[in-house]
C-alpha cells in the first residue's frame, strides 16, 4: 500500500506532502490544476520513463520520496533480497533529478539502479488508463492475466518442467550428435592409425633399449679383438693360472711359516673369486658382441619406425601405447554412437510427448478460463451501458515454449457484426475507460499488493454510468488500496479519501497543490463537479445526495 508521497520542486509543484489510506482515494480538481504532475512524479521516483524536465523552474533539484508499507509475504521482498538491498515491513524509495537531468535513487537509504526501482514498481503500482500500455492495453502480459484468472498455477508448472526436461534432451542430442560428427569426419584416419600401431605394438623403454642396442652392434666389430684378449689374459692360461700356481706353492710352504702366509693366501683366494665374476661379464660382453648381421637391420628399422610414429602423432616413442588407447577409445565411440544417439532420440521424443500433453491439458484449461472470463466481463459491461458490445479472450497458436503454446489476446467489437481487434485500437476513449474497468473487476481477485491507479478512466461517461463505475471502483478497493483520478461527481462521491488538486499563483509563480478534504469541503468540491465554477445550493443538495447513495 501506498502509504505516503512527498514531491519537492517538481514541475509546478515546490513542496508537497501526501498521506494515502486504504481503500478509494480520489483525487480531483480543475482541468490543469496538476493531478497529472502528481502520477509523473509518482512514476519518477518508480523509475518509469517519462517527461525528461520535470524540475521546478529556478530550482537546483527536484526529489520524490514514496513510502509503502509491505505485509509480510510482498513479492517486493524478493527483489529487494537479491538485490542485496535491506527489506522490512516499511519501504521507502527515493529519487533525486537534478537541474542538469542527473538522476539518482535510494531503496531505504541505500542506492539502486532504476533497473531496481522499475522491477519492484511492477510489484507495487498498478497504472490503468486511455493511454496506459503497461497494463490490460499490454497484449504481452494478457495470457499472465488469463492464467491468474483461470487459477492455472499447477498445470503451468508442469509445462515449464516440460519445457525444461525437452530443452535438456534437444541440448544432450545435439552434443551427442556434434561429437560423432566430429569423429566420423576422422574415421579414416582413426581406423588407420590404430592399426599402424596396433601392427606396431610399440612397449615404454623400448626405444632407448633398441636404441643402446643399436649402437653396441655398431662398434663390436671394433672392440670385440680387444675383448677377447681381454679374457684370454684372464683365463687360465693367463692369470687364473698364475694365481691357481701361486696360491697352491703358497699353500705348501704356509706349515713351515710361520702363520706368516696365512693373510696373503686369503687375499689371493678373495681375488681369484673376483677374477672369476670379472671373466663372466667380459664373456657375456662377448657373447653380445657376437651378432648377427642381419639382427642390427632388424633393430635399426624397429628403432626408425618407432620414431617415425613419435614424430608423426607428436608424442614420445614411450608415451605411444598410451596414445593408441586414445585413438582406440575415439574409435569404440563411434562404434558405440549410433547406439548412444538412438537412446537420446528416444529421450527427446519422450520429453517432447510430455512437454505436448502438459501444454495441451493448459490449453484446454486456459480456453475454458476464457469462456467464464468473456462471460463475467459481459456481465460487467452492461451496468456500465455497453450492454451490446462483445467482450472475447482469443487464443491463438503461438511458438512452443515454457508458457506453453498459446497466445492470448483480449479483443472486443463494440457493436453486434462490427469486427472484433485490440482493446486500444477498436474503442473510442469513454468506451476504452468501461472496458478496462470490467475486465480488471473480472481479473481482480483476492490480491492486494498492489496499489491500483485508475487515470481519468471514467473520462466520457456520466449519469447512472457514472455511478457504476463509482461502484466498481469502491468494489476494487475493498482490502486494498485504489487511487482515482477523476472529474466524475458520482466516481468521487465513492471514495472513502477525497484530495483536491488546486493551482495557485504566489509572488508570480504558479504552483500546484494538493489539500484533503473533510465533509463540508467535500461537499463543495463534489457541488463544483456537478455544477461547473458557480456553486449552487441545488449543486450542493445533490452532492450530498451523491455522498449519502
């Protein structure tokens, strides 16, 4: 609810405070008088987009701070939260315009961008009028309307579950289809190159084994006479002779010495063992030095084709078995694709069968919302005297998606025969005004979050017209909070608030000002209406009238 409205040199308004109460609030006064300025501000500080001077003449800065008060389940409190800005059962927006047409708003003392200011206006004020396009004139949010009237919440969610499980399935099968496209375009190669390396079978350390091997072939020949006498000095026509001759002279003779020998006896024995592992390595040398040929042919192409496929994948010669399970792997899913990709089309049809029964049964629900609603404005309409216009909700086939597959649009014909189109391109202004009201007293439901603003919706009508939209209007603020601005006597007699809206000159300046009225004032002001600038006691008479009915 909107609780209090404070303007400070805005347009021809230089200080304006307002306190507004729950129920009918009306507002009226002369033509010009500047009922206007007060819903230019109001949008201003909501962060609507509007006139671009709305300074006072002479002033540095224009400002507008609007109070609401929240009950505790507000849809304003979600946007608050995640805008990070501090939330309570109080809300007070403020707006700064400067001279130079700087602007700058605060959320309860605490900056925002209009961004904010427009996403919790939506959640705050309600605007209807002729030239209204952000309200029913909207054809955009007519289907969110129709759904809210049709109390569709259950079967919406499930088209928006629907939704979402098919986009899910339609994105899986295109990946899934993009990557086995990516293969296949590499088949060929893929096919070949397992093979090459699979014939291959290339094993970690065997390039540098091959490698070793290679290069020891390739210098026997020059080493291997060396070697051999080598061994044979070691041999026991060398030095395993000798030392076997010494040890047993040594050994003969140790009796008679003394214990003197017993050392240098141990230390030839510890040689010879040493001599005879020195023998075995010099002999296995020489045993791989004796090759044959045609074994260094063989290692060398090993050892080349190994390289060959190093270089030619980019990997180490050792890190190409690893490699060859890679291609392997890619290989076993484009085998496995075609199984993989009739699965995820079967998901997709699923999903798609799912999302067209959920869509469907909100179709069915939305296209019997649509009767009852076409039926309960035509009820409306005829207290309001448009008793032969018709009233119809038009449902259409729209682009699937998570709102289903329906566009919905409210469309009238303001005389039997005559063609049926938009609400704002078919009736004439007094015409539009009833129109809007019946539908919103149709769409109306126990919701009062919103504070509704009705501007000059009563505009050319008058009479017992005129009192049923009084009526309607007064039936709209029950629980809640209606603002009216109006020149109808019978609307304002409605009203459980009445403001009058008066120009005045001071010093030379023409200034706007807003001033609420008691009983007495009231009667005078509702007298004016009906009687023009010259009150009667028969205007008056009649106004009272108008308040006691």
């Amino acid at each position: 609810m909107l609780r209090a409205l404070d303007i400070r040199d805005m347009l021809i308004i230089d200080r304006l405070e307002l306190t507004f109460q729950p129920g009918l609030n009306a507002l009226t006064g002369e033509t010009g008088a500047g009922k206007s300025i007060l819903l230019d501000s109001l949008g201003f500080v909501l962060g609507w987009r509007g006139r671009a001077e709305l300074v006072r003449q002479g002033a540095a800065q224009g400002e507008v701070v609007a109070e609401f008060e929240l009950s505790a389940d507000h849809p304003a409190h979600a946007i608050l939260a995640e805008a990070g800005l501090p939330g309570g059962e109080d809300l007070i927006l403020r707006r700064v315009n400067t001279a130079e047409g700087r602007k700058t708003a605060w959320v309860n003392d605490r900056r925002c961008s209009g961004e904010v200011l427009r996403a919790l206006s939506e959640t705050l004020i309600e605007l209807h009028g002729q030239h209204d396009d952000r309200g029913l004139l909207n054809p955009r949010g007519h289907r969110a309307m129709l759904d809210d009237f049709a109390g569709v919440s259950v079967q919406l969610a499930k088209v928006r579950a629907a939704w979402t499980e098919m986009s899910r399935t339609r994105k899986a099968l295109a990946e899934t289809e993009a990557a086995l496209a990516a293969v296949r375009s590499e088949e060929e190669f893929l096919r070949h190159a397992v093979a090459e390396l699979d014939q291959l079978d290339p094993q970690p350390g065997e390039d540098a084994e091959l490698d070793a091997r290679r290069r020891m072939m390739q210098g026997a020949e020059r080493i291997r006479d060396d070697v051999a006498r080598a061994f044979e000095l070691l041999s026991s026509d060398g030095a395993e002779g000798a030392m076997s001759d010494a040890i047993r002279w040594l050994e003969g003779v140790s009796d008679n010495a003394g214990g003197q020998l017993e050392n240098p006896i141990a230390a030839l024995g510890r040689a010879m063992i040493e001599l005879g592992e020195a023998q075995d390595g010099v002999n296995a040398c020489l045993q791989a030095l004796d090759f044959n040929p045609a074994e260094l042919e063989r290692a060398e192409e090993r050892l080349f084709a190994i390289r060959a496929q190093a270089r030619k994948h980019d990997v180490s010669p050792d890190d190409l078995g690893t490699f060859a399970d890679t291609l392997r792997d890619r290989l076993n899913r484009l085998e496995a694709g075609d199984a993989d990709l009739a699965d995820k089309r079967v998901a997709v049809n699923a999903a798609q069968d799912a999302y067209d029964t959920a869509a469907a049964e909100l179709s069915a629900a939305r296209k019997a919302a649509a009767g009852r609603l076409d039926a309960a404005v035509m009820t409306e309409l005829a207290p309001l005297k448009m008793e032969r216009a018709v009233f119809q909700t038009e449902l259409t086939l729209a682009e699937p998606g998570p709102e289903g597959t329906d566009a919905v649009a409210f469309t009238v014909a303001t005389n039997p025969g005559a063609p049926a189109g938009p609400l704002n391109k078919i009736a004439s202004g007094g015409e539009l005004s009833r129109f809007l009201l019946a539908l919103k007293v149709c769409l109306t439901g126990d919701d009062s979050a919103r504070t509704m603003i009705f501007d000059e919706i009563d505009r050319g009508v008058g009479g017992a017209t005129a009192d049923a939209v009084g009526r309607r209007l007064a039936s709209l603020a029950q629980g809640g909070q209606v603002l009216v601005v109006t020149h109808s006597p019978q609307v304002a007699a409605r009203a459980a608030h009445h403001w009058r809206v008066q120009k005045q000159v001071t010093e030379g300046q023409t200034l706007s000002t807003v001033i609420p009225l008691a009983e007495p004032d009231r009667v005078d002001e509702i007298a004016r209406m009906v009687a023009g600038d010259t009150i009667t006691e028969e205007a008056r008479a009649a106004a009272r009238a108008l308040l006691q009915a």
